[in-house]
C-alpha cells in the first residue's frame, strides 16, 4: 500500500469515528434533556407553588432532591411555603428522597408539621414516608406550634407519643412549653407519659411552669394529682 492509500484510510476511519461518536451523543442527549434553568428559578417556582413550572423543570432533567443555597432541599421548601400542588408533584417523583434532611437536620414531614400543613403531612404518608424518627420528631414539631389534627393525624400512623428529642424532650414537653393546653390534654388522653423527665430532670409541667404557661401548669397538675390519687386508692385496694 502507498502511503497516498494508507492517509486516506486513516482519514476515512477517523470521519467514520467522529460520525459514530456523534450519533450516540446526539442519542443521549435526545433521552436525558439538559435542564437548563437556574437552580433559583425552581426554587422561586417552588416557594410559588408553581407546579407548572416545576413540572417543565422536572421534565427537562431537574434533580427532584435539589438544594437550594442554603442546603435545603426543594421538598422542604414546598413544606415550609404550603406549597401543595408542588409537594404531590415531588411526591409522586419515584427519584425523590422525602426523608432528605437539611442542614438543621429536618424532614419535609416535620416543616409541615410544624407550619400546620395538614394536606402536606398526609401526601408524605400516603407515600409511605416515616412517621417516626430519632431524635426531634413530625409530632414534637406539630405539638410545639399546636397543632391538634395533625398530632391526632400523626398518633393514627403510630407516631412514637412518648418520642425523645436528642435530650429527652418528649412532644408533651414542647405542647406544654407552648402553652397549648388543648394539645396536652389531646396527648394524655392519648397515654403520653406526664411523669417522664428529661435529661435536664424537667418534665411536662416543669417546661410550663419554666415558661409562665399558668393554665397548662394548673391543668397538668390537676391532672398528675388525679393519676396519683388513682393510684393511691388502687395500692390501698389491693391492702
């Protein structure tokens, strides 16, 4: 062979290459379209409620799990805006992680909880997403701010009622530290624990007395004489 033949062969693989190489970046960009907005666009989106929008970014390859620059996840922004129609859209998304936490270390399940979205809280269960979880819990956050169907909405999936934050602190705790004296008493009917401390040895009625909560004091102790005096009576039935 010439060298004039030997050049032209390997031009022609050379072209034969790049045509292949081509061909299957052109097909892999046809399957997986480059999602070309700004992460600030779907975030705005998000907060919006905007489900159209969400849903277009989505389609063009938007990670359902994107942070915003914070380090809070999209799921949690439509949490903590109400965003409903964005929540289902996530959702729904088999790639989304609805226990992803942000950097305090919350689920969308708990901001929800504890910004009264009762719609977002059954959407995350109905998903299958966890009820209970270690440390700080969806039932501590709704207990805190009072929110009694969505504690009662919890305590139906078996939320944990006697659940422990990191030092102990149980959902009573945080209900009676608010002093949302409906939520307490929706928790002792429901056999939370009244007598049970923390690891700073302060209970249900300790948190209510620390902040001058004076109904909740009154009605958690009227309530603790009454479980003493029940038991009282019982040891002396048994005599």
């Amino acid at each position: 062979m010439n060298n004039t033949s030997m050049f032209s062969t390997q031009s022609s693989a050379r072209r034969a290459r790049a045509f292949v190489a081509g061909a299957v970046l052109a097909a892999c960009a046809a399957a997986q379209p480059v999602w070309a907005a700004s992460v600030g666009s779907l975030v705005k989106a998000v907060k919006f409620d905007d489900v159209s929008a969400v849903k277009k970014a989505l389609a063009q390859g938007a990670d359902p799990n994107t942070v915003d620059d914070t380090g809070t996840p999209i799921l949690l922004i439509a949490a903590r805006e109400k965003s409903d129609k964005v929540g289902q859209l996530l959702a729904d998304n088999p790639k989304t992680d609805l226990e992803k936490l942000d950097p305090a270390g919350e689920n969308a399940m708990m901001l929800a909880a504890l910004n009264g979205g009762a719609t977002f809280v059954n959407t995350l269960i109905a998903k299958d997403a966890e009820v209970n979880k270690k440390g700080w819990t969806p039932l501590h956050y709704a207990a805190t701010n009072g929110h009694n169907d969505i504690v009662k909405l919890l305590l139906d999936h078996l939320a944990y009622i006697d659940a422990g934050s990191p030092n102990g602190t149980t959902p009573l705790m945080m209900a009676a530290r608010g002093g949302h004296l409906s939520t307490c008493k929706l928790l002792l009917d429901e056999d939370a624990d009244l007598r049970i401390k923390n690891q700073l040895g302060m209970t249900a009625v300790d948190f209510a007395q620390k902040y001058n909560e004076k109904d909740v004091v009154e009605g958690l102790q009227a309530r603790l004489n009454s479980m003493q005096s029940n038991a009282a009576q019982g040891t002396n039935s048994a005599k």
